[in-house]
C-alpha cells in the first residue's frame, strides 16, 4: 500500500517538527511527572500551540485537517522520544465522535476552542465496574426530564478527568428490556467536567501503576442538557464505535514508537557496555533478541500504516487496525523486556527510565481493549468462528 510520496514527506517533515519539540522534554521531565502524578501542561500546552494535537480537526474548525496516518507519526514521535503521549492521546480519538457525529452548533461551540487550546476534551468515559469489556451492558443511565438528561451510576478507569474540559459520556438511555439489538438503547453526550464537578459528579482519582490519571467517577443526578447528545439518542454505540477503529491505530502507534524507544536504547547500551572485554553486542544472546524485536516491531509498524491508510481513505478497517493494536502492543512489551534484559541490573534504576517505558507500555495488551477481545474479533468476525459471548 503505498501513500505517496508527497504525503510521505509531510509525515517526515511532521516526524522532524515533534521530534524538534520533544527534544525539549527530556526523559527527567517525564519521570519527574511518573513521580509525582503530575500531569504535563507545559508540554501538551507546545503540542497543542504547534498545531500536532488538533491534527484531526478539520482546517474549518482551526484544526490542522490531517489523517489518523499522520496523527499515529505524532505519538509515534512522542513515545519515541522517552515521553508519554497517554497524556493527551484522546483528544485525538475521542475527535471522530464530535467531528463525524457532533452538530453544527456542537463542533462551532467545542472544536476552535479545542484546537486553540483553550479548551481540552481529554476524557472518554465508558468503563465501568461490574461490566468492564462487556460495554452494552453498561448501567449508568440517563434519564430524560424536559431539557436535560439526569445521570445516575458509576464509572472506573476514566483517565484525565481531572485535566480535560469535556468528557464524552456513554450512558444508558434504554433499559436492556426494552430494547432488541443489544447495542441499542446507549446514548453519548458531551459533559462540561468544571459544571458537573460537585453538581452530582465526584471524581476519585485511583493509585495506579502508571501515571496515566485514572479516576473513578460517581454520578449523583448529573443534569446534562439534551443538546449534549452527540449523535442521535439510543445510538451511542455506534458514535463511539465509529473511532475505536481510529482508537486502535492511535494506540498500536503509540507501541510502535516504544519499541523504537526501546530496540534505539538497547542497541546503544549493548554497543557501550563491556563485559568480559567486549560490549556486550558482541554476544549473540545479546544481539538476536535486539534484532527479532526490530524485526517484529518493523512488521507490526507495516500493518499499522496498512490500518491508518484504509481509514483515511474511509474504507473497512476493523481486522487491520485490530491486528495492528495487538500486533503492536505485544512487540512494544517484547521490546520492553528485551531492553530490560539487555542493560541487566542498571534496568531497575530509574535514572535509566526503561522501568518507566516497561509499566507504561504494558497497558496497551489491556486498554482500550485486551488482546482476548481482540482475538474474539478476529475469530469471529474474519474468520467466521462461532461466536462466543
Ligand atoms: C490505566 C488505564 C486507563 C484506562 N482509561 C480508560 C478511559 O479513559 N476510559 C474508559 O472508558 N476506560 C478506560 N480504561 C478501562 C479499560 O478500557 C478496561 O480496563 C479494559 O477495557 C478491560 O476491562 P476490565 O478492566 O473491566 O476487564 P474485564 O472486562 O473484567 O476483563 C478481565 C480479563 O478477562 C478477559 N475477558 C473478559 N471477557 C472475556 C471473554 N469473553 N473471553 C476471553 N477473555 C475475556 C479480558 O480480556 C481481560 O484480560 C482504562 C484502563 C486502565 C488500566
């Protein structure tokens, strides 16, 4: 599948420029953050100014108007460079909903403000904790009363609520019996988050392994106007749906730009480091592993081009950007281990930042969405085995 080559060299000039930004967060930034559970303004405020966190806002709406292959060289770039683009990912993907489902009124109110940076919609609320993967089964609802919609319920996992602006929300609107195709009966809706903090949302952020700022949220009669629906009422579903595909691209790029991270500092350390009179790289249980990790790394990357290149051309892509996710996501962990396992006993030290890297990559085999649903995907849905749940 070839992009072409003026397209290639936009992504390379791109590549350079968050390459050039980045350089300017070093790894200290980032564990510095690790470390205290910060979040890093200054740096998505840079992102955000340049233009690279607005990529898929279409040019109308101030937006720089690129694809998600263009989007996916933007984390790549991020998570290459030693930093953590967890961050501020889903401004990027929680995007599709708003710009392909979202009003007129909806995407003039939100999306200049977004891609100014005046605004952020960092927060994609789904999980919950007694239905987990399981998303049509979700009990948090929202009950329509004149203008507004009142939630009730309870959400787990909801990362940067605390640093977003808007969420967007999939709630109930349908009970489970009144409804025949399970997937119905959901509704999204935009929340203004500094609204609903203390007026019926309260948010319990979690100690988690990561410095991703997860949170719980509890719903206690929300209101929410009806306007918020993003998309038509009872179709929620299929307005989220609509970007997991873009979701999984974004994500398997993010895993790509780890394991580069990972196979660049491993080959530097095993050319540096001597041991028994030799660098290390010179042992071939040294070298082979850097080497399959680069060459599975190189794989995975080629399928998420193949994933990122049928989506922007609006063609299917459920299988490609599956497979990119979870081909991707176990590389970049592969790579991770190989890194660990190539710098010995400095690998626990956090001044050398793999351990950082390593807790940080080994979210994506869960999040957004575990290698078993993927495989459940896979099997079902391409290659016609029964389905399961
Ligand atoms: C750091 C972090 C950040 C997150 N951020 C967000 C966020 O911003 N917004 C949001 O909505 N969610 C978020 N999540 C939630 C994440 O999407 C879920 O954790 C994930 O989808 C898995 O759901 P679960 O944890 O409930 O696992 P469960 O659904 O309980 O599954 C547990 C395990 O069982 C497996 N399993 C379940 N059913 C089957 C089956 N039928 N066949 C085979 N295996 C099965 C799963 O694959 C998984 O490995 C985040 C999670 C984490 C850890």
């Amino acid at each position: 599948m070839d992009v072409g080559e003026e397209r290639r060299a936009q992504i390379a000039d791109i590549r350079q420029g968050v390459r050039a930004l980045c350089a300017k967060y070093k790894e200290g930034y980032w564990s510095d953050l690790d470390s205290d559970k910060a979040y890093p303004t200054e740096f998505v405020r840079e992102l955000t100014e340049a233009g690279y966190l607005g990529a898929l806002i279409p040019e109308q709406y101030g937006g720089s108007g690129l694809g998600v292959l263009e989007a996916g060289a933007i984390l790549e770039e991020v998570s290459r460079s030693g930093g953590n683009p967890g961050a501020c990912h889903a401004q990027m993907y929680v995007m599709g909903a708003l710009v392909r489902h979202g009003n007129d009124a909806q995407k003039e109110q939100f999306l200049p403000e977004i891609a100014s940076g005046k605004i952020r919609l960092q927060s994609f609320g789904i999980t919950e904790p007694t239905t987990g993967t399981d998303t049509t089964s979700l009990k948090t609802t929202a009950e329509r009363h004149g203008d507004h919609f009142v939630v009730n319920g309870q959400k787990v996992w909801i990362s940067r609520v605390e640093h977003s602006d808007l969420m967007l929300l999939l709630a109930r609107t349908k009970s489970k019996s009144e409804i025949t195709r399970r997937s119905d009966g959901l509704t999204a809706f935009i929340v203004d988050l500094k609204q609903a903090h203390g007026n019926g949302l309260t948010i319990r952020p979690i100690d988690a392994m990561i410095n991703h700022h997860s949170c719980e949220l509890f719903f206690d009669n929300l209101e929410i106007p009806a306007e918020n629906i993003v998309g038509e009422q009872d179709n929620g579903f299929h307005v989220v749906l609509d970007g997991m595909n873009a979701e999984r691209i974004l994500i398997a790029s993010e895993c790509i730009g780890d394991g580069r991270y990972f196979i660049d500092k491993a080959t530097r350390y095993a050319k540096e480091r001597v041991v028994f009179d030799r660098p290390i790289g010179q042992n071939q249980g040294i070298q082979f592993p850097i080497a399959r990790c680069y060459a599975e790394i190189e794989a995975a990357a080629s399928m998420v081009e193949r994933a990122a290149i049928l989506f922007d051309e609006g063609r299917h892509c459920g299988a490609e950007s599956n497979i990119a996710k979870m081909l991707a996501s176990e590389a970049s962990w592969k790579a991770g281990d190989m890194c660990m396992q190539t710098h010995g006993g400095y690998s626990f030290a956090r001044e050398y930042h793999i351990e950082r890297k390593f807790r940080e990559t080994r979210l994506y085999q869960i999040a957004p969405i575990s290698t078993n649903l993927i495989l459940s995907y896979i099997g079902e849905h391409v290659l016609g085995l029964p389905r399961s749940f």
